[in-house]
C-alpha cells in the first residue's frame, strides 16, 4: 500500500483511488494529486503514479522489549508492569551492591605485579630508633596527629607508608613512650589489632602469632587475613617489636588470593633490621 504524505498535517493518506485531492485527517488539499500529476505525464496510469509519489509506511514491529512493555500495559494493565519492574530493579541494585562493591575493591586492590620480584628495591634506614627496610616501594613519611590517650603517653611517633597502587601497603610505625608508661609485647599486639578495625574497618579476623627475634629484640609476627569493608579479603602481615620504651611495627597488606603478594611481604619483612 502507498500512502500521499500531507505537507500540512503529516497524515498518510492511503492512495486507493484516482480522485483523493484532499487530506482525509484534516481537509486540506493535498500536494501532487492525480490530477495534477498527470499533466506532466499525460500517457501515465494510476499505478506509475503511486509508485513515483507514494510513500511506503514501515511496518510495527510485532518483537522486541519495547512492543512487549506496550502489549503487556494494554492487556495486563498497567499494574502488572509496574510489579514486575519493580522487582527487576530490585534485583538490579541488590546485585549491584554485592558485586558492583567487590568488583571496586578489585579495582583499588590489584595483585602485586611480577615485576616487583626482580626489579630494585629501596633500602631506607629510618626514625630516630633507626629501622632499615627494603620494600619494593618507596614509602614516605605521613604522620598523624595524636589524639586521646596515645597524646598524653607517647613522647615521639613516626610513620612512613607507600602511595596507594602498586598492590601492596606497607606502613612503618615508630613510637617512643613516657617512662611511666608500661610498654609490653602484649600492649602492642593489642594496640596493632584496634588500629586495624578501626582505620581498615575490619572484620572476621583471622591470624596466627608467631615469636620472633630481631636484631637481638624479642617481637612478635601475625599473619592472617580479613574482610575489609565487607568487600574483598585481604592478607596481613603484622610485626611488632619492643625494646624499653621505644615500639616498632611494620603491616603489610595484599589481597589474600596474591601469592606474589605473599612472597613480596615475607621479603620485606626478612629485611628489617633495628639499628
């Protein structure tokens, strides 16, 4: 079927016979008539006429999403849509939090690179209880103002992290306490595990705590992993270190599926020396 487009109404007016001239939505005379037509080509028939000045309508599509939405709001009504949209949407954000958040922290988190094994690593001796460190990253002073309790007891802190990126974070944390302050391994470990789920917002804790002995001072290593923020797991590795007054800690965290990540830690940690 051919249709005669109406310049003033936009109505396609089907061409079933010779003599339509005007408009059947609106009235108005319609542009290029049989007629009219014809006195340029004389010896033309209807048919040559719809062919040279007819328009094809295309067809409604019968598939698809949008021809099902409009089939169900006739037939179903409207609040069967509204339902089931309402329950795909649901669905939608529910997804999207558990996985929308895991696939971020993915994303803030990568495994460490290969590379990290073998390229040169940074030697720093650092503090006023001077520690040396190799870390495969260069870590840079970012100290935090005391607050609280810690104000009042501790005379010198100092701290030393890596930018973020690389897959890893290492922080290096130095304390000297007053004289009257007891300063126990037991103190310290508790100390390390408050900072964590308070600044890591950490839960479902697991690790194990191992005795060790650096540069002729008694510490202790934990090793473990957590969930942080409830998005990804990450692996940690903890060590404490006490002699009189003065604390040392260095945590270490990687993603918890990382084995290089693992491998760069127990390096760095193999590295630490008290001066």
């Amino acid at each position: 079927m051919k249709y005669l487009h109406c310049d003033s109404c936009g109505h396609p007016n089907p061409l079933k016979s010779e003599y339509l001239t005007f408009c059947d939505a609106c009235g108005k005379k319609l542009p290029q008539s049989f007629a009219e037509w014809r006195k340029l080509h004389p010896m033309a028939t209807f048919p040559e006429y719809t062919q040279a000045v007819g328009i094809s309508l295309r067809e409604k599509k019968t598939t698809g999403p949008l021809y099902w939405i409009k089939n169900q709001l006739q037939s179903a009504g409207k609040r069967k849509i509204v339902i089931f949209f309402s329950l795909v949407f649901l669905l939608v954000a529910i997804t999207g939090t558990l996985f929308g958040k895991r696939a971020v922290f993915t994303f803030l988190y990568p495994k460490v690179p290969l590379a990290s094994l073998y390229s040169t690593w940074h030697t720093a001796t650092i503090g006023r209880q001077a520690l040396e460190i190799s870390t495969p990253v260069k870590l840079w002073v970012h100290d935090q103002p005391l607050e609280g309790e810690e104000a009042k007891v501790i005379e010198y802190a100092k701290t030393y992290t890596n930018e973020d990126g690389g897959g890893i974070r290492i922080a290096v944390n130095m304390f000297s306490y007053i004289s009257s302050v007891a300063n126990s391994l037991e103190d310290a470990v508790a100390a390390s595990h408050n900072s964590m789920q308070l600044k890591e917002t950490a839960t479902d804790i697991n690790c194990k705590s191992i005795p060790v002995l650096i540069s002729g001072m008694q510490g202790v290593l934990e090793e473990g992993n957590y969930l942080y923020k409830g998005g990804i797991r990450l692996a940690f590795c903890n060590l404490v270190m006490i002699k009189g007054s003065n604390r040392w800690q260095i945590q270490i965290n990687y993603r918890d599926d990382d084995p290089i990540g693992r491998q760069v830690a127990q390096r760095v940690l193999k590295s630490v020396k008290i001066k």
